[in-house]
C-alpha cells in the first residue's frame, strides 16, 4: 500500500510534527483543523466564523487529496464549550450531506492556539 502526503495552500500550513494528511490506499487521513485563515496563519473571531474556518479548511484538504467532505465516513469534534454543539451541527449540514458520516464530538479543557474548535475527518475515495 502506498503512502501519499497531501498538502494545500488553500489550508493552514501544519505548525507541528505533522501533515495536513495522509492518504493510504483509498483512505485519506485529515488532521484536525482549528479556525486558522491559511493567508494569514490567525485564528477568526468567534465560534460561528470558526466553525465556518474549520470546515473551510477540511474542504480544502479534502480537495487536495480529490475528495470531497461527503466522501467522509468518520468526523471528530473537539469544543471548549459543547453548548456550542447545535451551531457545528448547523454548520456541518451545509459542508456533507446525508446521509451522514459516523461522528464523535468531545468537551475539551483547552485547544492549540486557542481555538473554541477543532475536527478531523477520515474519507475514503475511489
């Protein structure tokens, strides 16, 4: 099986030890993306534009493996504030269709850079 590193401008470039993903085989692997504008490397402002961000930026890596976000089969949710949970279902409704992939959505204490936010995706293609 064949590994492929994938990489976009059009997301946050990775600020640690990993890649934006990893596709092996037909499965692609996205790491979480937080609210970062990938222009200018800056967290939006609030929750509702950072969802949006978060979403954006899956959107881009998944393009950049040839995939789309409705080739998802598993998301991760990361919140500081799981009262914000219906505002990501929301969200989220606009970026994949039904029927939906499997998801988890987790309460955390705190995320990189200060992010309200964060998710990862697995897609499968081909």
């Amino acid at each position: 099986m064949t590994r492929e590193i994938i990489s976009t401008a059009k997301a946050p470039a990775a600020i640690g030890t990993y890649s934006q993903a990893v596709k092996a085989g037909n499965t692609v692997y996205m790491s979480g993306q937080i609210g970062l504008d990938p222009a200018t490397m800056q967290m939006v402002d609030g929750i509702d534009a950072q969802i949006v961000r978060v979403f954006e930026n899956l959107k881009a890596v998944a393009e950049a493996a040839g995939a789309t976000l409705d080739d998802a089969v598993k998301f991760n949710i990361y919140l500081t504030d799981l009262a914000n949970f219906a505002k990501v279902n929301e969200t989220m409704a606009k970026y994949v269709a039904q029927p939906y992939p499997a998801r988890a959505a987790v309460g955390v204490k705190e995320l990189p850079r200060g992010a309200l936010v964060e998710a990862d995706a697995v897609l499968v293609v081909g």
